[in-house]
C-alpha cells in the first residue's frame, strides 16, 4: 500500500491536503542557553507526556523520548527542531521529527506566548501567532509506513503546558 488516501489525489494545478493526525504534547519545563554567539537563545523543552490519534492511527507520546531545541533569533521567530517518540497501541515505534516555525502575528505576541506558557499568564489565542511544522516520520516497514512516503505540513497551537499539532498529508 502506498498510502491510506482515496482519490482524487494532488495534482499539479490542485494539491490536497488530508488530516492524519493531532498530536497532542506536554513539556512543562523549559531549558534556555541566553545570548548565544549567533545572537538569540535556544531552548529545550522535554516531551514529559502526550497522545496522539488520527483515522488510522492512535497511541502516545513516550515521555523522555525527545523534545524540541528551538532557536529564538534575534528578530524573535522561534525555529524549532522536534524529535521524540510516538507509540502505536500495536506497538509500533514512530519517531517524528518536526522543523518549523513560531512568530507572532503582532509585536507583543511572543512575549505574552512566554508568559502564558512559562508564567502561568492569559492564553494567547491561535489567531495571534504563526505554529507551523513540516514533520518526517521514521518507522518500520508495515502498517504505518505511509507515514513515511507522503509530505506532511503541520498547524499548531501553544498550550500552557505544551502544543497541540494537527498533521494533514498532502496526497
């Protein structure tokens, strides 16, 4: 099986995006190496826990498995590199690896992201912030291997204890 998608397929003047799943994470403890040589911080957040489930697919986040290095650059766009494990009920072993982007939508956004998240301040709603991802997946052959033959974008929101993304392939 290539993949788990029903026509019509992507085309060239018409792509299409199919949901495959919502990941959903916590990391209520955050790292940060200020003022690097590059200018701006990095940051590391450890998956502590989470789930995940889609039409085809449904399990875990393994705690400990990963997490996310995010570089703040200077102009306050936070780029993140994710990786951790997930685990089917079957027993399958996902490794996800995520590369994206956070802004926010106007010049106080981030910092009140920050607050909310870091600081127990008011949630920030979606609207006022940029969270996307691209993910790759890596897993046996099988069952889940789509995972591992399609493109995938992601759209995410900022939780006070982590991140909810949803995962849509492009068929």
């Amino acid at each position: 099986m290539n993949g788990p998608f029903d026509p019509p397929y992507s085309t060239f003047e018409n792509p299409r995006l199919e949901f495959a799943m919502e990941v959903r994470l916590t990391f209520p403890s955050v790292y940060t190496i200020a003022n690097t040589p590059a200018g701006g911080n990095r940051s590391a957040v450890l998956v502590s826990g989470g789930a995940f489930e889609g039409p085809l697919l449904k399990g875990r986040a393994v705690p400990n498995s990963g997490g996310d290095y995010a570089y703040f650059r200077p102009d306050d766009v936070a780029v993140f590199d994710a990786r951790y494990l997930l685990e089917e009920e079957d027993g399958t072993l996902i490794l996800l690896h995520n590369r994206g982007f956070l802004w926010g939508r106007k010049p106080d956004t981030m910092d009140r992201l920050r607050d909310w998240a870091f600081n127990a301040g008011k949630p920030v709603d979606q609207q006022e912030y940029y969270l996307r991802g691209n993910p790759v997946f890596e897993c046996p052959t099988g069952k889940h291997d789509w995972l591992t033959k399609h493109v995938f974008i992601g759209v995410g929101e900022r939780r006070a204890d982590g991140n909810v993304l949803r995962y849509y392939a492009l068929t």
